[in-house]
C-alpha cells in the first residue's frame, strides 16, 4: 500500500477517534494487523472470560489464532452441536468479561452500522458483555449512515451469504434486493450512535483492509 494511502487512512482515523470519544466510545488506530492484534491483548487482563461474533476480519487479522496463545478462558460457540448447547453458550456469552467482533461499517462522524441474521452478534454489542472490543479495517468507513447501509447491504451482505450458502437474491446477483427470503442475514439493522456505558465499547481501526 502506497504511503500517501497510509497516510490518508491515520488522519482519518484521528477524525474518527475523536467523533467515537463524543459518543463515549474510545478509539485506537493501528497501522497494521499485528499491531492491531497486541492492542487488543493489551486490552484484556489475563483470565478474562472471552467470546466474540462472526467476524472474517477477526480471523483474517490472525486475533482468533493468538487468543488460543494466551491465558483466556474462552467461549467459542463454534463447539457447541446442538441448539441447546448453542443456547446455554450463547448465555455465557453475554456475561462474558469481553466480546470480539468487527463492524460492518463504521461513519466518519463515529457511528457503527451493523447488520445480523441471527442477531447474536448485535445483541452483544447492545447489551451483555462488560466490555466490546470492535477490529475494523479502512475499508469499512463511510461517510454517513446513509452511506453506511448501502455498503452494508451492496458490499458487505452478499459475499457474506456466499459464504454461508445462503439462498438469496444477492448470493446471485451480488446486488442486494430488498428481499424477505427465509434465508436472508439481513434481519436487524442497528446504528449504534452512542454508548450509555463510557468506554464499554472500544474500536481498533486497522490501517489495512480485511473482512467484507
């Protein structure tokens, strides 16, 4: 990556940090994933209760790989076979010391749109765990929350239902089109504008690209 883009995307992320300190939020910029992963080690003490939501940016960053390193006690849902483990583990989670996931998209004025199917993910981020820690590339900025949701539903949604075999319009057309289908992960549409908890919610903003 050229440097005047490096360059570009640490400036923007100042104005960004400090529009998230406005919304009792705080805000960290890293230049890179192996930055981004010690940073978000730092934050979480030794023997912290951990989960986290689906998240290729959490895996493509290598965070998933380095937790399993460290002295956490982890919840991992991907364990669970059936509903009812899904269930009691999904209980745990919300009691959890931290949560991990990334963002779909996140505004220049310091807003988080996210979209979810199941909406575990989202209902994390809204209430439950002490602590959310959110890993986002560059990528994922928009300018408003206008913006915001059409990259959700244009750029992040569809290769996200290809990758979950899902039996969507987009998963076709790679457009999204509005649709009701059973299989859609379009169910929520949350915008979090600010957090009742100061510094409960904590964005690591990676001066790379990952995740959709």
């Amino acid at each position: 990556m050229s440097t005047p883009k490096k360059e570009f995307y640490e400036k923007q992320a100042a104005t960004i940090i400090k529009n998230l300190e406005k919304r009792n939020m705080e805000g960290y910029y890293c230049p890179d994933a192996a930055s981004a992963v010690q940073k978000a080690l730092s934050l979480m003490p030794e023997h912290s209760v951990i989960s986290w939501g689906g998240s290729m940016t959490l895996s493509e960053i290598g965070l998933m790989d380095a937790l399993k390193q460290e002295n956490y006690t982890l919840i991992d849902r991907a364990t669970a076979t059936t509903i009812e483990e899904k269930r009691a583990l999904f209980s745990k989670t919300v009691l959890a010391d931290y949560y991990l996931m990334s963002t779909n998209a996140i505004t220049l004025d310091g807003q988080l749109v996210n979209i979810d199917g199941a909406g575990n993910r989202l209902a994390c981020l809204i209430h439950g765990p002490e602590h959310v820690i959110i890993l986002a590339g560059m990528n994922k900025v928009a300018t408003d929350v206008d913006a915001a949701m059409k990259r959700v539903r244009n750029i992040s949604a569809p290769p996200n239902t290809v990758r979950l075999n899902c039996k969507t319009p987009c998963a076709v057309t790679g457009i999204c089109g509005n649709c009701l289908s059973p299989e859609t992960i379009c169910c929520q549409e949350v915008v979090t504008r600010y957090s009742r908890i100061k510094g409960r919610i904590k964005v690591i903003l990676i001066g790379e690209e990952y995740g959709y």
